[in-house]
C-alpha cells in the first residue's frame, strides 16, 4: 500500500470538502489541524479546487491533501499539478486509473457492487472508496459484498452518508482503512466562517477514532 494510505489509515477519517472561495482555504486548514486532523480531500467540484490545493499544499505542507471527485483525465493531470498528495473518485473509471497510474498519484477509486471489486482487484488495486456507503447498506453491506475478495486484504473507504453517529461501526471492521465524509468541514460552514465549528467536529471525530 501506499505510504499515503497508510497516513490516512493513521488519521482514521478524511473530511471530503467543497470549497467556493480560495481564501477560505487557510483558515479550513488551520480548523482542521486545530482540532488534531490533519488532512482533507477538496473535491473537484467546485471552481475553486485546484487553487485551493495550490494554496494548502505550498502553506499548510503539515496538513496531508489530496483532490476528490476526479471524473476525467483532465482533473487528474490538473490534480497532479497543483500537488495533490491523492486521489478519489465516486466511481470505478479505467482512464481515470490509467491516467492516475501514469502520473503515479495514489488513487482510489469508488467501489460499489462484487463487479466493481473485481475490477480493482485484477488491477491490483488494494484500497477502494466504498461509495456511497450508507445508501448502500451500511457496514453489512461491505462486509458482504467485500467477503469474497477478503484474502486479497483490500481495504476500503467508506464513504457517502457516514457521520459522527456512525463512524464507530465502520471503524470496527478490518477492512475499512479510514471513513470519509462531509459532516466534519459542511460547506456553510466553511461559508459562514464557522471555523470553530469545523474545529469542534474534527476534534470530535478524531476523538472517536483514538477509541
Ligand atoms: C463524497 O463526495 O464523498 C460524498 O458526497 C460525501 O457524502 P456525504 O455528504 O454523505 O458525507
């Protein structure tokens, strides 16, 4: 496994989050280290991404980022360049892996079904994002769906209507290396300037990860 996927196995939880204005970066970043989590995935889903990225990985190199919601090759390249340290994505897409692969950026992509498993598996992939882990079924739903490919030691991060009230029963299984949410970093929030808020939520988290 990657040395990237074994630092956000360390941290236990990753804050999945859509930022509109560049100059809310700093301070998101310093919330989240404030309250002892030290990494976030800034999703791809909004103009102010790649900058965003740009802006933490020169300022904030102790906080770990990485860029979510990669749909193309175009957003991996774009990724790469402004140093992202990792990539996710919702779904399983072969140019997105090959363009990844190519630009060696550790990348998981989402899994969902058997089928979907198997096709990361015969890539040699060994960490997934399980997408979108509650609607799916919750921790059942991937102990059942991941049994099968268990001897492989793949791991998975869940992800998709995880929150503080479930992040306890994820973290129990073996297989899941770090849950992913939005609950932690909220985009209001991050609008509002409620950095004391997003501090008080990463504290909590991480909290229950060290349990
Ligand atoms: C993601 O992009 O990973 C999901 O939108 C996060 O889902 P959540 O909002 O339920 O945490």
């Amino acid at each position: 496994m990657s040395g990237i996927f074994e630092r956000i196995a360390a941290i236990g939880v990753v804050p999945v989050i859509a930022i509109d204005r560049v100059q809310d970066a700093l301070p998101l970043a310093d919330a989240l280290l404030e309250g002892g989590l030290p990494l976030a995935e800034i999703t791809f889903r909004t103009e102010a991404a790649a900058q965003a990225i740009a802006a933490l990985t020169a300022q904030r190199p102790e906080l770990l980022v990485g860029a979510g919601t990669l749909l193309d090759a175009g957003a991996v390249a774009q990724a790469v360049s402004c140093g992202a340290a990792f990539g996710l994505a919702p779904g399983f897409d072969p140019t997105v892996l090959d363009a990844a692969s190519r630009q060696q950026l550790p990348f998981a992509p989402g899994v969902m079904t058997p089928s979907d498993l198997s096709l990361a598996a015969a890539r040699g992939l060994r960490v997934a994002k399980f997408f979108p882990a509650g609607i799916v079924g919750g921790p059942a739903a991937l102990t059942g769906i991941s049994a099968p490919f268990s001897h492989l030691g793949m791991q998975f991060i869940p992800t998709g209507g995880v929150s503080q009230a479930t992040l306890a029963d994820w973290l129990r299984l073996p297989q899941v290396l770090a849950v992913g949410g939005t609950w932690i970093a909220r985009s209001e929030d991050i609008r509002a300037g409620h950095f004391g808020e997003i501090t008080r939520l990463a504290r909590a988290a991480r909290q229950q990860v060290a349990q």
